[in-house]
C-alpha cells in the first residue's frame, strides 16, 4: 500500500519560517515527482511547488519564499517555508505522481496524496 505521510505544520507568526515533511512508502520514491499543493475555505486548490531529483518548480505566490528538496536516500520530500505570511495559511498537501515536468502544476495528474496539514499564519 502506497502511503504518504505528513509532518509538520502548526501555528507561527508571520515573517517566521516552517518546513513540512513528507515520507513515503510502498513506492520506489525516486521514481516519482513530489509536489505540494495547498488549499483555503473557499479557495482553490493551489499549486506551491514541485521537485524531482534536484529540479524545482515553485508557484508564483511562493517564488522566491520557499524552497523544495526530495530525499531519495530517506523517501522523504520537504518544503521550507520562509517569510509566512497570513495569506499563506491553508492545508498543504503532498503528492506523488509520475508525470512530465509540464504537468507539475496540475492536481489531477498526481496518484498519491498525503493526509494534509494545517499551517496557520497569525500574530
């Protein structure tokens, strides 16, 4: 059973930093693409990054703040998040998906998907 699970997460202030975890298993996890997405009550989902091996993607709302790695030695994925902003607060989620660099964006094209956590950005 392919599995995905979150770590990570919580409450902080704005301007602080946090990183999320994902760990995987029942999958040969350096096959696959692990991307993030996040979504808020009443929003879409949005995408937030993306990462294969060392190549990244990164949703224009989060350039420049956050960063992605993938751990194919510990079938983990993070994301570390820096400057939080209140508008950053949602549940993200993790998933993995065998796809092109081209679809990394798209939801719809991941297999597998984490439980999802809550970052909330507040003073």
């Amino acid at each position: 059973q392919v599995r995905l699970v979150q770590s990570g997460g919580g409450l902080v202030r704005p301007g602080d930093s946090l990183t999320l975890s994902c760990k995987a298993s029942g999958l040969i996890f350096s096959r696959y693409v692990m991307g993030w997405f996040r979504q808020a009550p009443g929003k879409e989902r949005e995408f937030v990054a993306a990462v294969r091996w060392t190549f990244t993607v990164f949703g224009s709302n989060v350039k420049g703040r956050f960063t992605a790695n993938k751990d194919n030695e510990r079938d983990t994925a993070y994301l570390e998040m820096k400057l939080l902003k209140p508008e950053d607060t949602a549940i993200y989620y993790c998933a993995a998906g065998d796809l092109s660099p081209r679809s990394w964006n798209r939801s719809d094209e991941y297999q597998y998907w984490g439980q999802g956590t809550q970052v909330t950005i507040s003073s």
